[in-house]
C-alpha cells in the first residue's frame, strides 16, 4: 500500500538546502497526470491515473483509501499509447476528474521519496512517500512526520489530502 503526506512548502529556499544537504536527489520530471474514474463510479472507489512525463507513461489504478486520505492500495503499469488508452476509456464510459501538472524533484531520505512538487495553479508541496500494510501505517506515517519536522515542517503544517481533492478545493474557490 502507498502511504503519503505532503504539506505546502512556505519557505521553500530552505527546504530545498535542507533537502541537498540531508538527502539524495534522485531526478527530476515535468509530470502530466489525468485522473479518471467511471461514470458510475460516484464515490470514487477506484481511480485510475494516466501519467505522462519525458520517460515515459504510466497507468496507476488506485483503490480509495482508507482512514485520511493518506493511504491507497495501488498498481502501476507502463503504457505504450496513452493518448489512445485515454480516448478508448473516455468512450467507456469513464470522466475526467482532474489533471495535474508538476515540476517534480525526487529525493531519498530516510529510506522514503521525497518529492518536491511545483504544482501548476496549486503551488508548492512536499510529499513523503512510504509502502507498508493496513498494520503498519500509523507507525511509517509517523516515521515519515519525523523526516519532515526535519526538514523545518511543522506537524501541524502536514496536509493528511491528496492533491486530487486539494485541486478540487482550489478550483471551487
């Protein structure tokens, strides 16, 4: 299972010394994800995410999460022909929900990615992601609170929403 946080970055020249100091820097991307469910799907039990990005497209199934939205069981596969997936899907029945556009720097620390996401028309996050089971993930959730207060975050400051229904709040501004 996929367990992340995320808080909006207010001081972001600092946390980006922080994280060249402490951290490994993986890479970065420009990332162009849809999200879509089906038409049926009112609640949002699984969504799926078409992500574009320079090396490549992926499709993530992702099941609705448990507790915060904080937790997801998940699946990602590697597309070929995403521009087609996503007309066939369209025509099946399934809606667009969001699109997201981010500039991502991806670093480890800890053990965990850490991501700091420029997020067009949302602003600027860090987003700490673990793996674990149901069973464990109060314990990586508070593992993954410890790296951020590390990195100047203030537990109070962590955002338990994903970026989905942080766009979702932005756009009914």
């Amino acid at each position: 299972m996929e367990i992340e946080i995320r808080t909006m970055v207010k001081n972001t020249e600092e946390v980006k010394k922080d994280l060249d100091v402490k951290a490994t820097h993986k890479g970065s991307s420009n990332e162009h994800d849809l999200y879509l469910r089906h038409e049926s799907d009112v609640n949002r039990v699984l969504v799926l995410r078409i992500r574009r990005k320079k090396s490549g497209a992926m499709l993530t199934f992702k099941g609705k999460s448990t507790g915060d939205d904080t937790a997801w069981k998940d699946a990602d596969l590697p597309l070929a022909d995403p521009d087609n997936l996503q007309k066939l899907l369209l025509a099946s029945g399934y809606v667009e929900v969001v699109e997201i556009k981010k500039h991502r720097e991806s670093y480890d620390l800890d053990g965990f990615e850490v991501n700091f996401d420029e997020i067009e028309n949302l602003g600027t996050f860090i987003e700490i992601e673990g793996r674990g089971g149901e069973s464990d993930r109060l314990d990586v959730e508070e593992k993954m609170m410890d790296v951020l207060v590390g990195l100047g975050i203030q537990k109070e400051d962590i955002i338990r929403k994903g970026y989905v229904p942080l766009m979702f709040e932005k756009m009914a501004l």
